[in-house]
C-alpha cells in the first residue's frame, strides 16, 4: 500500500506536466486545422469557441477552464464529424485532455498563470504525481493498442498521422521532473558564476517593480542580474557583460533572447517598422504605467511621467 502511494501521491515539480500541456495544444491544434470541415453555421461558432479556448489552453490562461472548454468543443466536433478522424487515435486525445482537465498543475509554468500568480519559483513547484502517473500509464496503453493495429495493417500509421504527433508528446511524461528541476538548477548555478546581463529598474515605482518579478519568473536559467536603478528611471536598461546598453523597447528585445517564454516573440519584434512602433508602444506604458502595478504594492503608486 505504501508504494502504491508513493506511485501515485509523492509530489514532483509539475514542470515536466507544463511542458506536456503545450505539446498537446500543438497536437491538437494542427490536428484540426488538418482535417477541417465546416458544414453549418452552428458548427462554425463551436469551431471559433475552440480555437478561442485552445489558445488560451496553449498560453496557459486559465488553464483549467480552458482545457476542459477546449474538451467539450473537441467532442462536440467529433461527435457531428466535423473532424474525420481515426476514432482509437481521437479518442486518445479526449482521454488525455480529460485526464488534464482534472487539475490546473499544467498550468504551473510556462503559463500566463504563472505570471499572474508572481511566484518565482513557480519552476519547480511540488504537486500530487498522479496526473502525470494515470497519463504515462494512458500512452502505454496506447503504444500497445497502435502496435497490435500495426500488425494487422501495413498502412495504419499512414492513416494515423495523429499517432506520431500525441505519442511523441506521451515520451516526454517518462522524464522525471526531479531530472528536470536538476538540469535547471544546473544551469542556474553555472549562470550565477559567469558575468551575466544586468538589468536595471526603478525600484520606487510598483509597475516597474511587478515587471520584474514577471522578468524572475521567466527566467528560467538565471542569466539575468536584475539592479535597482536610480529614482525616476524613465526606460528600463539592460547591460550586457560587455558593455553594450539596450534601453526601453530595445531592452525588451534583447531580453527576448534570454528568457524561453519569449522566444515566441522573437520573429515580431525584428520585423521591419518593429523598432519604431515598439518604441512607442514602450513610451506610451512608460507614460501611464502607474496604472499597471499589479504584484508589488509601495507606499506611493506615484511612478515618475
């Protein structure tokens, strides 16, 4: 009994989960968009509503309510063919939405959640192991399943494209989130003993002050130093090791390259014309942005204009 409870009940860093979440998002997004059909009107405002909670299920927005939104709008797809799909294959997916709907631990990291939350060691937060455990015994059956299919048809993983995309998402359960959190504070540990970006705030200012815990959430690898600056800061700055300063946009630019949840963005901001309306757009926040402070509280939410 006790190592049934151990199996099931231990708490691991659900990171490894957070992880799984947006490649099921992936799955399941292509997978539609591959083999849709619309035929009414009806179905067309279910289809919206879907991609509508699939996003935010993908960015981790509650991640939930989003899941189990995105679950029904799934089934009631299927159910009115709107997605002719191999029903072992699509029934899989439905399983293992299910199975995440049960929890929001998917929502830990790597998740607008997380953000809103402000906890900077959202990383390598404990949760209950069963999820992960009841999805890892989930993609055993699976394989099982698909590999008795594909000994009775030659052709059946040609006719099940949605196999190779939600299994090779099911691998990445069978990492443990302890070898995860260890690679991570690997990586923390080497970046604390190299010169590392610094970047520099006004710390009277709540907005600027919320900004940063956002920025120390992100960074998942440690490899900014973050200085409190001087009083009325008008742009945060980053300063790389050698020298080199980037401030306001241009600092949020540089930074996209350091901090993995801002990787998505890296294509918008260098597109041509991105220089000058970012800039302004950062300006214009600047401006107002004692309207904005959301996790920090000061004695003054009077941020310097």
């Amino acid at each position: 009994m006790k190592h049934i409870k151990n199996l099931f009940l231990e708490e691991q860093p659900s990171i490894g989960l957070s992880l799984f979440r947006l490649f099921v998002a992936l799955t399941v997004g292509l997978q539609v968009m591959l083999v849709w059909q619309i035929p009414d009107a009806l179905l067309m405002v279910v289809a919206g509503f879907f991609y509508l909670t699939w996003f935010c299920f993908l960015i981790g927005l509650f991640a939930q309510i989003s899941c189990i939104a995105m679950t029904a709008c799934c089934y009631y797809l299927y159910t009115f063919n709107a997605l002719p799909i191999d029903i072992f294959s699509w029934g899989m997916v439905l399983v293992t939405l299910l199975l995440m709907g049960l929890t929001a631990y998917h929502g830990d990291y790597f998740s607008l959640d997380a953000l809103r939350r402000g906890d900077v060691n959202a990383y390598h937060r404990q949760r209950p192991f069963v999820i992960q455990r009841l999805l890892q015994l989930q993609a055993v059956v699976f394989f099982l399943i698909a590999l008795y299919a594909m000994t009775g048809s030659g052709k059946w993983l040609l006719d099940n494209p949605l196999f190779f995309l939600l299994f090779s998402a099911q691998l990445m359960l069978f990492i443990h989130p302890s070898r995860i959190v260890g690679w991570i504070e690997s990586r923390r540990r080497l970046n604390e003993q190299s010169p590392r970006p610094c970047v520099i705030y006004d710390n009277d200012c709540a907005f600027c002050c919320s900004s940063i815990v956002v920025l120390q959430i992100m960074d998942l690898w440690g490899r900014l130093n973050y200085i409190p600056g001087p009083k009325g800061l008008s742009e945060m700055a980053v300063e790389m090791p050698d020298g080199k300063k980037y401030g306001g946009f241009f600092a949020f630019r540089r930074l996209s390259w350091m901090l993995p949840m801002l990787w998505v963005l890296i294509p918008f901001v260098y597109l041509p014309g991105a220089g000058i309306i970012g800039s302004l757009v950062y300006r214009w926040i600047a401006r107002h942005r004692y309207l904005f402070a959301v996790f920090h509280s000061s004695s003054s939410k009077a941020c310097h204009r």
